[in-house]
C-alpha cells in the first residue's frame, strides 16, 4: 500500500493543489473542483497495487466533481477502465452517451473508459473504491467494455461484484505483496471481466467476439464448477450456441480443455477448504462433494497428481504449521 496523501497533515490554503496532483498520481488525471469553502476540503488517498495493470484507489474525503477533458486524454492517454463502488451515496456520471445516477438503495457500480472524456460529480463526502484495470489485461474488446457501462445493473452479477469489491476494501491492508495478492489482483479482473460480458450485451454484439464469448464460459464455470452435473450441453444452453462452438471458443482463448478448466477449479477450491486452519472439521468426502465431485476415491488421485500429497496429508500438513 502506498499512501499517496492525507490532507490532515497539510494546511487548509494546500489541500485543494495537493488533492488535484495526488488524484493524478493515483491514475485519476481530471480536472477537481471541490464542494464548500476550501477550508472544509479534506481527502485521504491511498493506491493498492495488485499485480501488472491492476490497482486499486481507496479514498475518503469530502464531496467533489472529476472532469476529464478531451484535451486531458490527448495529453495523458491511459488505456485503461476503472470500476467504482459508490456506497450510500448521492452521485451523477456521464460518459459519452451513457449517463447514471445513484441508485435509490443499494450500492451503485461506475465503469469508467479513461481514455475518453467523462464527467462525475459526487455530492457530499464519503468513501469511495476504485478498481483500476488495464486494458491489456482486460482483454476485452473497448467497444464491448464501453457499452456494458449504462448495465451493469442488468447483470446477474452484479451484486457478487459489489460485495466482493466492498469485501476487498476493507482487507486491502492486509495484503501485503508477492504472488497472493498478484492473484487477488488476477481474479478481480476475472470478476469485472464477467461484469461486462453479462451487463445485458445483444447476442449479436456478444456473438461477434470470441474474446467475449471465452470470457462468458468462463463466468459460467466459475459460477457452476460446483455441480457435479454441469456439462458442455449445459453452458451451450445457457448461452443459446452450439456445443461445438463452446469446445471451438474455448480452444481459442485457453491453453487447457474445458474438462481440465473444471477439474482445476474444482481442485482449488478443495484445496482452499483443506487448508483452512481454522475451518469447520469435515470429512475428506464432504469437502469433494462440496466441491463438484461425486466420487471422493476419484477426488483424491486427481488431488495428490496436483500437489502431491493426499488430501488428508495436505490437511494435516497445513494444520501443524
């Protein structure tokens, strides 16, 4: 974590000019102009840094309105998107020919293209969690990103992302660095990826690109790898193609089958429950079960030709440390 400002160090005459750099170093370059009298402006920033292109704005302060100018975006291009969560809050945003405002209860969730102009204005001060995201390791095409921007609300996923992001907000401190949080890092971008291929896209925008379409199957595993029934048939149903277009897709965007997708979801998630130390005590056939497996003999020989050990040795292993 880097602490980028705290106003409370600072004079009130410093705040405003401090603020206005700090955002800029925070991946924020806009023009600020702040509510009330100077004197009543305060802020603290911090940046989290969650592996390549990905960080993580955290910021508390008093109410404000960001414009980025066409002119800014010529001078500071920045191809990258930012997901903001807004809890309780009163908002306006208006990118292009998208315009939200908060909701009337309920988080609310802005997806901002920075490298085009937008406006924002938050009234009153508050928190406010930004999640900061390269387009390279988005992955996805800008015109799919920009369209899911006025849906967000539309997709089923929409409130596992806001309370993961508001879940994040309060752990970031204690993160640290080094390959976890790179993995952090890694399946956020997982989640705003399926954000924006299931914000209610037309089949024909979705259709015409195979990066949202592998990107879509994935979001269907990760929600289903827990049923032991779900098959190929199942995912092609779900999203009205072809059972053989689902194996063509997914062969274009992964370097594994969809079966050693399944079964390496389905391992790591065994594995996170069998390393708790201070997890409830379940039998090694409950924990399979749990997991999508049917048969705890299979579970286990796919176990230990991952990570070499039986699950019960793993378990034990992990609750003598």
């Amino acid at each position: 974590m880097a602490l980028v400002l705290d106003t409370a160090t600072l004079q009130p005459s410093e705040r405003v000019e401090a603020i206005q750099s700090a955002m800029e170093v925070a991946g924020v370059p806009a023009l600020v102009i702040h509510e009330g009298a100077s004197d009543r402006v305060f802020a603290r920033i911090e940046l989290f840094r969650l592996g390549p292109g990905v960080t993580v704005m955290r910021r508390h302060g008093s109410g404000l309105q960001l414009t980025r100018t066409p002119k800014q975006v010529r001078v500071a291009h920045l191809d990258r998107f930012s997901l903001t969560i807004m809890q309780s809050a009163r908002w306006r945003f208006a990118q292009g020919r998208v315009e939200t405002v908060s909701p009337v209860a309920g988080p609310g969730l802005i997806l901002t293209d920075q490298a085009a102009p937008y406006q924002f204005h938050r009234f009153g001060g508050g928190h406010t969690l930004a999640l900061s995201v390269d387009h390279a390791a988005l992955g996805l095409p800008h015109d799919l990103v920009r369209a899911a921007g006025g849906r967000l609300p539309s997709s089923p996923l929409f409130g596992v992302v806001a309370e993961h992001l508001t879940r994040l907000g309060g752990q970031l401190d204690g993160l640290g660095t080094g390959t976890a949080t790179i993995a952090v890092g890694n399946a956020v971008t997982e989640l705003l990826r399926a954000l924006v291929v299931s914000s209610g896209q037309p089949a024909g925008v979705l259709d015409s690109f195979p990066e949202a379409q592998c990107a879509r199957i994935n979001a269907y595993l990760e929600k289903h790898f827990r049923d032991p029934a779900l098959t190929p048939e199942h995912i092609a149903r779900h999203l009205h193609v072809s059972v053989r277009q689902v194996y063509a897709v997914w062969a274009r965007g992964s370097e594994l089958t969809l079966a050693q997708s399944l079964m390496q979801l389905r391992l790591e998630a065994a594995r996170r429950e069998l390393s708790r130390v201070d997890g409830p005590s379940q039998t090694i056939a409950s924990v399979a079960m749990r997991s999508g497996f049917v048969d705890s003999a299979h579970f286990a020989r796919k176990f230990r030709a991952a990570y070499g050990l039986s699950p019960r040795e793993f378990r034990a292993a992990h609750r003598t440390r």
